[in-house]
C-alpha cells in the first residue's frame, strides 16, 4: 500500500499522520506500542474503497507527549487534523487501548463521526496498578527504557519466529495453544514477527494507561452515532468485559463476538469475517 506520511502542527504540538487509499475517510485510532505506520486489517479496506487516515496517537511515534495531556487535549488535537485535511465526517475505528480516544472522540464531537466500530477495544478501567502486567509495563514501556526493550524482542522474533510466536500467545489469547491450531493461519508467525519489528512505545503506552482512568460510563451512553463492537471470543489482552460493557452503555450499539484465536483479530482463519463485517458495517452507513 502507498503511504503518505505527513506532520501537523496544532497549538505548538506536532500530530505525526498517515494516509492510505482513497475513499470515504476512516480514521484510526491505532493500538498501543504502534504509530501511523500500523497496516493491520488496512488492506480490506482500502480495497473496498476507503482511505485511511492514522494520527500516531499522543506519545507514539513523531506526535507529541503533550497531545495526551488529557483526553480533551488529544482529541481536540484529531479535530483539529480533520480541518487541516478539509474533511467534515468520518467513520471512526478504534482498536485496542486506542478504544477510550475513539469513545471519548465519538461522545464529545457527534458532528465529526458518522460511525464508530471498536476493534478489540479497551472501553473502561483496564490493567490495574495492583496487577502484575501493570508493574511489567511500568518497567518495560517507561520512555527509558522501551527501545531496548523493542530491540530485544525485534530481535529474538527475526530469530526464532515460531518460538516467540508460541512464547507470545497466551498474551493475546485466552486458548491453550494446542486447542487454537485450527484457528490459527500459515501466515500469523510472519505477520507477528512484522509487528514485532515496527512496534514502539514512545512515552505513548504511559499516556494510554492514565487515558483509560479519564474515560467515564457518561461518555459511552453519550455516543448516539452507530457502532459495531468486534471481539474475540478468546481475547485475552483485553477481556470480554470491554465488549460487554460498551454494548451495554452505547445506545445504538452491535456487538459481535467472532472465533479469532485472540486479541489480534486480523489473523488467524477467522480474519475475513472481521473484515467482512467492518466493510458490511461501513458501507450501510455511508457518508453523506
């Protein structure tokens, strides 16, 4: 895919940004250790007509530690964006811990959004300080110390792939290994291993972790635009409680549940109907 890649400046702070394809306007709110270089899922949809605009969100890649000072702050940061790039409306895609700026965006800028899907998506208070992968995150994602924590896992990947592919897995999903093989598809270890190489946390994964406490239970039944909410059934870096619970709070709101072997649900042998969906979702809500 081409990509463009382009810097806005907005009140002093710098929002880095991608685009790809042409069509109605889909803006991302990528997952956490990413940045507008994320490509996960893109090629479905710009196949089937749709552009894709991708703010590396607050902290990640060239945009600004201070667009996260708040949720507020970010996501006057993404309108501001939009007006930058002439665009009116989009559809809104949140995945992952990017879930809290896709509601937060969605609830407060009705106007902006024509449709919102979450992807995997963080939708209220997620790992706590008490937990163990909270105390692991502060020590591996700090600013001070991601890249060589990136480095080191970029590394091991390129060198045994299939051995971090199966070290990795019961961070994404909640399935004995063995019990997902018919699930999972030839290409996820590559497709793994290609993430591995581009993910950075910046000072973005800090940023994300103090966002997700600013998200209320206001925000979600604010949200009056249509919303798909997608879901593994076997996420297990991000519970079915997240799913459940924006299905329950946003009014116009449809929950699918899908047989993905995890939290990355654009792999594995049930990618397609992820995809499927979206673009069924998207294209009965056109712009206009």
């Amino acid at each position: 895919m081409e990509r463009k890649i382009e810097t806005f400046s907005w009140e002093g702070m710098s929002i880095e940004y991608s685009v790809v394809g042409k069509g109605e306007p889909i803006l991302v709110m990528h997952g956490g250790h990413s940045n507008c270089h994320e490509e996960m899922g893109y090629k479905g949809l710009v196949d089937n007509g749709f552009s894709i605009i991708t703010p590396s969100r607050a902290g990640y890649g060239g945009t600004s530690k201070e667009v996260g000072k708040s949720l507020s702050t970010a996501c006057e940061c993404y309108r501001g964006l939009m007006g930058h790039l002439n665009i009116e409306k989009v559809h809104l895609l949140a995945i992952s811990a990017g879930g809290p700026s896709g509601i937060y965006l969605a609830a407060h800028y009705p106007k902006l959004v024509k449709t919102l899907t979450l992807q995997s998506a963080v939708t209220k208070r997620w790992i706590q300080p008490k937990d163990k992968e909270y105390m692991a995150a502060k020590i591996l994602f700090q600013p001070f110390s991601e890249k060589v924590t990136w480095t080191f896992i970029s590394a091991i990947s390129n060198r045994f792939p299939r051995f971090v592919f199966r070290s990795m897995f019961s961070s994404f999903s909640n399935l004995i290994y063995s019990e997902a093989k018919d699930k999972i598809a030839d290409s996820d270890i590559e497709a793994l291993q290609k993430m591995n190489n581009h993910q950075r946390s910046g000072s973005g994964f800090m940023v994300d972790l103090t966002h997700i406490k600013e998200l209320t239970i206001t925000d979600l039944q604010t949200v009056t635009c249509p919303t798909l909410i997608i879901h593994s059934k076997h996420d297990a870096a991000v519970s079915l409680e997240h799913p459940y619970y924006a299905h329950q709070h946003i009014p116009s709101s449809e929950l699918c549940l899908i047989e993905s072997w995890g939290h990355l649900i654009w792999l594995g042998n049930s990618a397609n109907k992820a995809e499927e969906k979206t673009v069924q979702f998207l294209k009965s809500n056109h712009l206009s």
